[in-house]
C-alpha cells in the first residue's frame, strides 16, 4: 500500500491563509504568527485563521415578540415621540405571510405606515383597514387604491359612510389586531391613538397590547360588523371575561361610565396602590363636557368629598363639568391640570393631550384591593356616546394601574407655557369645538356628512 503523506497542520493553513483571507475580508496572515500589535486607525483587528475557522457560527436573530402592557408617548421628548405607533409600525413589519392585519380607527393620515402596510401585503400578509369617513388624506387613498388592484383579494382600505356599526354619523374607533406578529398569535392593542403623525408629535396617547385569545376573537368580529358598515347594534354589546370588558358604543340612553364609578368607594381599601386605605383614582381625559360628562363629574366630585384621592389630566372640560369639580366646597376643588399647549394663539395647540383612561387601586364592586385601569376611544361627551366608540375594562392589573397612576402624576408635573388656567384658556378651543358642532348639524341637515369637516388637532369631543 501505497504510504499516505501527512501535511503538518501549519503548512496547511499557510497555504489556506490567502484563500480565507479572501472569503473573510481581511488580510493574508501566516499560520505562524502572531496578533498584530497595531493596526490603523478605523480598521478591523485582524483574525487569526485557526480562530476563524473554530469561530461559532453567528446565532439566528429571534423573531421579533411585541411588547405586552401598556405604552405611552411623549410628544416632548424626541424619543419618546414613537413610543406608541412604533409598535404598531413593528407589528406590522413582522406580519407573516398569509396572516391578518386589521384596523380600525378613527383618523388616518401616515405616509410612513402606508409604506409598510403596502411591503406587508406584497410579501403576502392580508392587510384590511377602515376608517372614519372624513378621511382623505393621500397617505390613506395611496393605500386604498394599491390594495384595490385585486377585486378577489381580502385586502381592502374603505371609509364607513357615517358609524360602522349603528345609525349614528360617526366612527371614533380605534383598535389593531393582528393574527400573528412574529410567533405571536391573537395580538390586539387598543387605546386612545389614531394613526397619524400628530399622533406622534403633538399628542401625549396611551396603548395596551394584549395576546388574549377571547378579546382578539371579540375584536375581530367587532371589526366584521365595522367592514359590513350597516346597523346591527343590539343592547349589551360587548364582551366579558375575568380579565376584560369591553363595552361598544353608541350608549344612548346610559352613561357606562358614570355607572362604572358607582362601583368605586373610597375608604378601606387594602391593595397595593391605594393611599392610606384610601382609593387612588387617577383620570387622563382629553374632552369632558356636557350633560353627559357632567353626570360623571358628579360622580368624581362625591368620590372626591368623601375622601377618595383623586388627580385629573385634561384638556378640556366644559362649563358645567368646571363647575362641579373646581367648587370650592366640602374638600375644596378636585386637583386638576390641563396639558395644552397654543403658544401662537390660534386657537390651534402645538401639543395636547388625547388619552381617555382611568386607573383605580383600592375599593371597587366590594373588592377591597382592586387593580383595574379604563381606556379606550371615547371622550366624555354626548357626541362620544352617540358615536361607534370602544371602551375597555382591565381587571385585576396591579402592575398596570400602577403604571397608569404613574403616568399621570408625571404629567400633572409638565408645566407648558399655556394652559394652566384650564377655564381661561379653554375659551378658543370652545369656540373652535362649537364651529365644528355647527358645522355637522348644517352637515346632516344636508344630508352630507363626508369630507374634512373636523380640525386635524381636534379629536377631542
């Protein structure tokens, strides 16, 4: 037999070196020698071979797994600006092929989602978006006409011609599901955003993401009754489980959460949150007026006097709803603090809040140490109860109404250059709602209601 020649390992990788250095990147380096000691400025160390070829491969990146709870922006801090629509954005890039995303909301004006709404349905994912019909920004028409090529296709963007759901004139909805994000199946946020660029810059909005199965399915048939865009409102729509209540609007002849805060009383509560045995209520509500709003005034007020601790963040309350809680009566005014900014004077604010949420640690419905948080599209407002709205309970959340607590005593401490004085610099922004209110009844008088009627800031009654 022929004898077999072994090569010394050193001569083979000697000969090797160009042939790695090449596919590596980098320079030749002799088997032999050593690191080098130096090397220029900016450039890459070079690799050894031996350790180039021992290296691991570089681990696979994991799936992208949206974010479950709650977030908040902050249209003050730059980096903070995305901290809400930045998951919608993610969860749209990482939609598989084949699976659905849907939309409901209220306003849409965002080049930037439809640029990824549009890659996502060319890599295969189903995209369904409906919105109020006001909408016309070219961001929202761009959309609709590229998912229109395909008459058989599921994808679709379409405008509801008043409520999508009732006999009312207005859709104010805003919830976002997708079947599947990553690995991530029954994924579902909702909360106060609308999909456009104000929403980032110029609005402080809160979101929740949730994986529940039964709130995904309950949203999902929500958003079939939206697409067929016809009456079919029953009494008691909605959705309950141990964890959520999702309530469905238009309420026309109740004040769901007036009800709601019948529940709450304000002393012995023992669950982590509440203030000295008493019941932490913390409101952020961007629009609160009229009968409707001052039915829960009211309620606020007597869970005020009768020791609750009560914070509220605002940007506009009404007369009636001013009256009741600034009275200076019983405890004296329920603290209150208006984040709304118009250093201009046109009546239009650079900044604004826009959230509708409540939070509540201590007693609630007999519970002693309950966590619950409210939140969701609707104002406070008579409109908001005549409108298709969605409004969401999540019960037994510590962490959550914790969180949401926090948020709002952080916001109470932002001092703007306007807006202190919520009755004196209300005025404007009065006087532009009441236009807009105007504007509508001649609208429906005329049996016209589509087009830009509303102010792109004001989505607030």
């Amino acid at each position: 037999m022929r004898p077999v020649r072994v090569v010394p390992a050193t001569i083979t990788l000697t000969l090797l070196a160009p042939l790695l250095a090449v596919l590596l990147g980098g320079p030749a380096l002799s088997a032999s020698a050593g690191p080098s000691t130096t090397a220029p400025a900016g450039a890459t160390a070079p690799v050894s071979v031996a350790a180039a070829i021992t290296a691991p491969a570089a681990k696979k990146k994991p799936k992208y797994k949206p974010p479950v709870g709650v977030a908040f922006n902050d249209p003050l801090i730059p980096g903070a600006r995305g901290n809400v629509l930045d998951q919608v954005v993610l969860a749209v890039r990482n939609t598989p092929k084949n699976e659905y995303i849907r939309l409901v909301v209220w306003n849409y004006d965002a080049p930037w989602l439809t640029k990824d709404l549009i890659a996502a349905k060319k890599r295969g994912a189903i995209v369904q978006v409906i919105t109020a019909g006001s909408v016309d920004s070219r961001s929202f028409l761009t959309l609709a006409r590229f998912l229109k090529q395909n008459e058989k296709d599921k994808s679709f963007a379409k405008k509801c011609k008043g409520a999508c759901r009732s006999n009312s004139k207005i859709m104010h909805s805003k919830i976002f599901m997708f079947s599947k994000v990553g690995k991530t199946k029954n994924v579902s946020m909702f909360g106060s955003t609308n999909l456009t660029t104000a929403a980032r810059n110029r609005q402080w909005n809160d979101q929740i993401t949730s994986t529940n199965k039964g709130l995904y399915d309950f949203f999902v048939a929500t958003f079939e009754q939206y697409r067929q865009d016809r009456p079919q409102v029953k009494p008691g729509d909605g959705y309950k489980s141990k964890r959520y209540e999702v309530v469905l609007f238009p309420k026309f002849e109740e004040n769901p959460v007036a009800d709601a805060f019948s529940r709450v009383r304000c002393n012995g509560a023992t669950g982590p949150g509440a203030t000295g045995g008493r019941t932490k209520i913390r409101i952020a509500v961007a629009g609160w007026f009229n009968a409707y709003g001052e039915d829960i005034a009211r309620k606020v007020r007597s869970l005020w006097d009768r020791g609750c601790d009560v914070r509220i963040v605002t940007t506009l309350l009404g007369r009636g709803v001013n009256r009741t809680l600034r009275n200076p009566a019983g405890r004296g005014p329920v603290p209150i603090h208006s984040l709304y900014q118009d250093r201009d004077g046109d009546a239009v604010p650079e900044r604004y809040l826009h959230m509708k949420s409540v939070s509540i640690q201590g007693v609630y419905g007999g519970n002693t140490a309950a966590s619950l948080v409210w939140t969701g599209s609707p104002n406070w407002s008579a409109r908001a109860a005549r409108s298709d709205e969605v409004w969401v309970k999540v019960f037994d959340a510590p962490a959550l109404a914790r969180r949401y607590a926090a948020h709002v005593d952080r916001l109470r401490t932002i001092v703007l250059d306007q807006g202190e004085d919520v009755e004196a610099d209300a005025v404007k922004l009065r006087n532009a709602l009441r236009q807009y209110q105007q504007a509508r009844q001649a609208m429906a008088r005329a049996g016209v209601l589509n087009g830009p009627v509303l102010p792109d800031w004001l989505e607030l009654d």
